[in-house]
C-alpha cells in the first residue's frame, strides 16, 4: 500500500508575539507575510506556509513557545544565506555542516527566530 499524504501544506509555529516574528522571517529569509481566515498571519514558502500563533490560541494541540524545529530548503548559495544573518545580526548557531535531508545530502545552516524555535537552511549537494 502506498503512502496516503502527498505533501507538506502548512506547519504552525507557536511565537511570544506574531508581528516580531513576521518581520524576523521577512528580514532574515525574505518570506512574504500573509494574513488569513480571521487576521490570522502567516509567512508563505512557495505553495506552503508557516502559520504563526502564540500560546494558548489553539487548544487543540499541547503548543510551546519555541519549540518548532524545522528545516528550509534554499537553491542559493550558503554563503549568501549566511551574509544575509549576518547583516541582519542573526547569530548562526552550527554551519555550515553536512546532514541528511529527505532527498539525500544537504548542506545546512542553524540559527533560531526570536521565539526560540530552530531553522535550518539547507541546500542540496
């Protein structure tokens, strides 16, 4: 029996405050900041996005600030990842260094949003 899900459509992050994290996402990685639904907000990534809450918003789920660990998939160089933290002084925890992404190896950096959750921006060897 193959698979029943197909694909990745939004991950929820849980934030101390949603407009700090829209513009840290818009400076650091240059996501576009949507609103939805009820002014919710949310960051878009290509056909996917990042929808932002903070704590409590959702009774549904057992949510903590900063807890979010997820990974990016960049087609640019790492070095033009890791210029863009910089300038905006977003301390760069590990990286560049080799991991394993879904598709096979990636080059990866770490760093985390104002929150406390963990990026990491790989790209593809």
């Amino acid at each position: 029996m193959s698979g029943l899900v197909s694909g990745l459509d939004h991950l929820v992050l849980t934030v101390r405050d949603v407009e700090e994290a829209v513009a840290f996402y818009a400076s650091a990685l240059g996501l576009e900041a949507i609103t939805f639904g009820a002014g919710r907000r949310a960051l878009k990534i290509g056909v996917q996005k990042i929808n932002l809450q903070t704590l409590g918003q959702e009774t549904r789920n057992h949510a903590c600030i900063g807890s979010g660990d997820f990974c990016l998939v960049t087609e640019a160089p790492l070095e033009d990842v890791i210029a863009r933290l910089e300038a905006a002084d977003i301390p760069i925890i590990e990286g560049p260094v080799e991991k394993s992404g879904a598709r096979g190896p990636i080059l990866s950096v770490y760093f985390n949003d104002p929150a406390g959750n963990l990026i990491e921006v790989s790209r593809y060897v």
